[in-house]
C-alpha cells in the first residue's frame, strides 16, 4: 500500500485528489492539509511514500514546505 499526503489550499481540488487517490487500488490517502505551515505538522505524524504539494500555498510556499519535510 502506498500511503499519499496531499498539501492543496483549494478545498475543491483537494476533495478531488484525496478521492482520486483513496479510488486507486494499492494507494491510500493519509493525510489531506491545506497550509504549509499544518502540512509540517501534519505530514511527518503519517510517514507517507508519496506528497502531493501544491506550490502556491497561502504564507510558506509549498517548494519551502516541501525541502523542510525532505
């Protein structure tokens, strides 16, 4: 099973990705967060395979994000 994280602030797109993934035989969505600064907190308590980070996060972009989860 590979575990997924999911960082999107557009709730829309987010929904749409967390179904999308948890839909995927083999994959599971663990953790769905809408800022960088809940996706640092968040992420590491699930110890996911894959993240999905969106860039353009409200206040920390999502590259930063990224590199400090990394």
């Amino acid at each position: 099973m590979t575990k997924v994280a999911i960082g999107e602030d557009n709730a829309t797109l987010r929904k749409y990705l967390a179904g999308l993934v948890s839909n995927t035989p083999d994959y599971k969505c663990v953790c769905v967060c809408e800022s960088a600064e809940e996706a640092i907190v968040e992420i590491p308590k699930h110890r996911p395979n894959v993240v999905l980070m969106d860039i353009h996060l409200p206040g920390e972009s999502g590259i930063v994000c990224t590199a400090r989860l990394h």
